[in-house]
C-alpha cells in the first residue's frame, strides 16, 4: 500500500493493488488523509429546522379569473353571452360583444370579416357559426383570411358556440361571428 495524492482534490489517498484505479471503494475503504485545516459543522437543531421549513408566497400580480366571453346559450332571436341578451347575428371580440351585419351564410364576405383582422391583438382563431347547419363559405375569403394568420373553423352555430367556449377557457385569442339558428318548425 502507498500513499498517493489526488490532484484534483489535493487528497492522500490509499492505493491498493487490485481495486478500482488503485483505489479501495466501498464501506471497507481505509481512511483518508486530507491536509490539517480546521473545519466547521454547525448541527441545526429543531427551532432551525422549523424555520427552514417554512415557505412563503407573495403574489406579484393577480390573473382574472375569467376566461373572457362566455355563451350560456343561443335561440332564434340571438344570444345570451355573459348575461347580455344579444338579438340576431353578433360578433365576439373579447370583451367586445358587437352586433354583425349578415343574415345568412352567403353575406359572409372578406368585407364582413374586416373586424376580425383588423384588431389588435390579433386573433388566432375564428370561429363561425352559419346556423342551423355547417355551410360551405367561399374558399377565397378563407384563404384570405389564412393569409392574414388567422385559422378559421367554420360549425354549425350550436357546436360554434361550444366550440368558442372551450378556446375562450384555455385563453387562446379567438373570436366567433355567430349567425342564430332559424327556429324549427314541425
């Protein structure tokens, strides 16, 4: 056995022969030898131990709580979104609510939908609600759209306003221009 020093450590450690890199691991290793220096341990008693325990938070600044414009539910005549009563066709711009100037599906045009690029922050997802039915809008004004980076998804308007509904709870900037469903008649 010798001594040998550890340079990285500055450490005297115990070769011996057969062991890992000389060295003896395990609970059986031989002492080691450092340079004489003096060192201190401070033992934590309870009352430390306790107080380091102990977390506190400080809020910097509350989220709201609400997860903007909800639609508790539509009709013939509109809509009822946050507990505003809207009449006919409407445009969500949280927290705007605005009336829209359409009537059906075929008056949805690149001049209708101005609103929904034009703002800022700009929105990420429009959601459309044509009615009763899912309807076919024209490719071009939704391309345009796309062009703008606006994703469109084009529903029937009681999946929209769910649809809108669960974006607006994941906070994700969106908007919906809903057309109320015609009443049915049996």
């Amino acid at each position: 056995m010798c001594l040998t020093p550890c340079l990285s450590s500055g450490v005297m450690a115990a070769r011996l022969p057969g062991c890992v890199h000389g060295l003896r691991l395990g609970s059986r290793s031989l002492p080691v030898l450092t340079r004489g220096g003096l060192v201190r341990h401070h033992r934590l008693g309870p009352a430390d131990d306790e107080m380091y325990q102990r977390t506190t938070v400080s809020v910097m600044q509350k989220e709201e709580q609400t997860g903007g414009a909800v639609i508790y539910s539509y009709s013939p005549r509109g809509f009822n979104i946050n507990g505003n009563k809207v009449f006919g066709p409407c445009a969500i711009l949280p927290p705007a609510i605005l009336q829209w100037n359409v009537g059906c599906h075929t008056d949805i045009t690149e001049e209708s939908l101005s609103l929904f690029y034009l703002i800022e922050p700009p929105i990420e997802i429009l959601v459309l609600g044509t009615g009763a039915r899912t309807e076919r809008l024209d490719p071009n004004v939704l391309n345009f759209l796309r062009k703008k980076g606006i994703s469109v998804e084009v529903q029937d308007t009681p999946n929209a306003c769910a649809t809108f509904n669960f974006l607006s709870s994941e906070r994700r900037i969106t908007a919906a221009g809903l057309i109320p469903p015609p009443a049915q008649t049996e």
